[in-house]
C-alpha cells in the first residue's frame, strides 16, 4: 500500500511529502520517504518485493507506475484516472482506445485488457476494472468537478463528468481474479485513510519549525515514532478495558490516543530539556533554595531559554 501526505516547513516556508509503504496484512509501515514537494508520487521511492501485491490511489495510477511493479515481479492494484491514461488495443500503441465511447454504456462495470502507455512511447498489458458509482456518490462526484472548475475559472469537460461516475482501476492481475473480487481487495485502501486519520488526529501538527530538509526529516520521524508507540498503548490499554469487562462504547479511541501522544511527547520534552541542561544541573537544582529569590529568578529564565 503506497500514500502520500504533505507537511509544511514552518510559517511561509516549503512543503514537505511524506511517501508510506504501508503492509496491509501485518498492519504495519514497512518504509519511509520524507521529500519536497517537487518530488512526485512513485513506487520507486520504495523497494518492491516479488510476489507482493501493491494498492495505491489515482496518484499512482500510470503506466509507468504499473510497469515499474511488473518488472519487479511483483502486482499492481491502483485507483487510476481515465483522462491520464493512453490505452491502446496493440502493444505498440497504434489503435487507441476511445475511452468517452467505452464509458458511456448503461452498464455497471466494466473489464477489459489492453495496452497502457509507460513512457516513450512505449506501452505494457493491462487489465481495466470500471464499476459505476451509486447516483448518490456519483452525484457528489460531479459536483466536485463542477466546483473545482468555477474555482480555477475554467469549463468542465464532457467527459470529466463521465468519467466522475466510475471508479476506474488498472490492474496487472489476471482473470484468476473476478471484477467483485479486485473491487473488494481495492476497498482494503480504506485502512490506510483510518491510518493518516489517527496519525492527524495525534499528531495534530501539519506546520513544522523552519529548517533544513535532513532536520525535517528527523522531526517528522520522531513525531511517527511516538505515534507508533501511541498505537501499541492504545491496544494495551483497550486489551485492559476487555479484560474488566468495561463497556468500550464509554471510550473514546481518538481521545485516549490524542492523550497517550500529548503525554509521551511531554515525558521526552523533559527528558531532552534535563539532558541538555546537564552542564547547569548544579543552577536548575538551587530552585529548591530559596536564600536568594534574583537567583531562582535567574535560574527559571535560564532554564525556559531552551523552549525558544
């Protein structure tokens, strides 16, 4: 499972794009990739093991992505765009594909093989799986497009509308898999969207002090780091409430984990504060001395110094 996230490099400074291999089996994060915001989304950013199947969003939905997974001996399952496709019905791209004519059918879904463009000019198999939204969603959907085009003054086109009413996925999967069964697997995605919502909702910190790219870096993967340890916490102290038998609807999971991080954030902040003030350690501890209150004074405003 790839994702994306962004950060920002303090008050008006550059963004940040955080890369995530997540496992969906092991629930876990398996890599890590801090870069700016010049650096697209790509599976190269992570080593692709043999055998593995990989999920990701639109973001990765290319022909260059895909092929990237295949030549690795591995598979692709990725939500994909019609409009940044170029699918043809040869290997070498001379009979395209009219996707406006194949998605404006009265039918649910869709599935076809053909080929999808990589880069120059060149193309690789794929397997096409469409299914139609609910009127609902697909309604929504439209709308979506409809906004974003009045915000950047420009018309929406035919085909972005139909296209809104489908969820499109390119595939390197065979037919040993049925459409319900690769549209059941792609729901799967949906863990890692609860996943950023717990890191967002612990974190709550989207803006980082100004400074270098390599310092970012360190912030942000100490700030996973406490998050990690968040999680396990919240386990254990969930396994606790089942041991006593305690109702689980009376607790609040966003709030215990809001609670743990704050608190083990804290805990480190003064462990680190002691350590970098061991050299004053003789002045920190004249604060239980109170013969001289200019001192105690000095003392306190020496020691706050390391907040700025």
């Amino acid at each position: 499972m790839f994702q994306q996230a962004g950060y920002k490099n303090g008050k008006g400074g550059k963004s940040l794009r955080l890369h995530l291999c997540y496992n969906l089996t092991n629930g876990k994060m398996e890599a890590i990739e801090l870069t700016d915001n010049k650096v697209a989304e790509s599976v190269s950013h992570f080593e692709v093991e043999p055998g593995v199947l990989y999920i990701a969003d639109a973001g990765y939905g290319k022909g260059k992505q895909l092929c990237f997974i295949t030549k690795n001996h591995a598979d692709a399952l990725f939500c994909a765009t019609p409009s940044h496709m170029k699918l043809a019905e040869d290997i070498d791209g001379h009979t395209k594909i009219d996707m406006v004519h194949k998605f404006s059918t009265s039918a649910n879904h869709l599935d076809f093989k053909c080929f999808i463009h990589t880069q120059d000019g060149k193309y690789t198999p794929v397997r096409i799986i469409a299914s139609r939204l609910p009127e609902d969603k697909a309604l929504l959907a439209k709308k979506r497009k409809l906004r974003n085009a009045q915000r950047r003054q420009c018309k929406v086109r035919k085909e972005t509308l139909i296209y809104a009413q489908w969820l499109v996925l390119i595939t390197s999967l065979g037919d040993e898999y049925t459409v319900e069964e690769l549209l059941e697997m792609y729901r799967y995605r949906w863990q890692i969207e609860l996943l950023f919502k717990r890191i967002k909702q612990s974190l709550k910190v989207m803006k980082l002090r100004p400074a270098s790219l390599e310092h970012s870096k360190v912030t942000v993967l100490v700030m996973l780091i406490l998050w990690a340890i968040t999680e396990r916490q919240v386990l254990a102290a969930e396994l606790l409430l089942l041991e006593k038998k305690a109702n689980l609807s009376h607790y609040s999971i966003w709030a215990t984990s809001s609670f743990i991080f704050q608190h083990l954030k804290a805990t480190i902040g003064v462990v680190f504060l002691i350590l970098a003030e061991t050299h004053n350690l003789d002045v920190l501890l004249r604060l239980m001395n109170h013969c001289s209150s200019r001192l105690n004074q000095y003392s306190i405003f020496s020691f706050g110094s390391c907040f700025s």
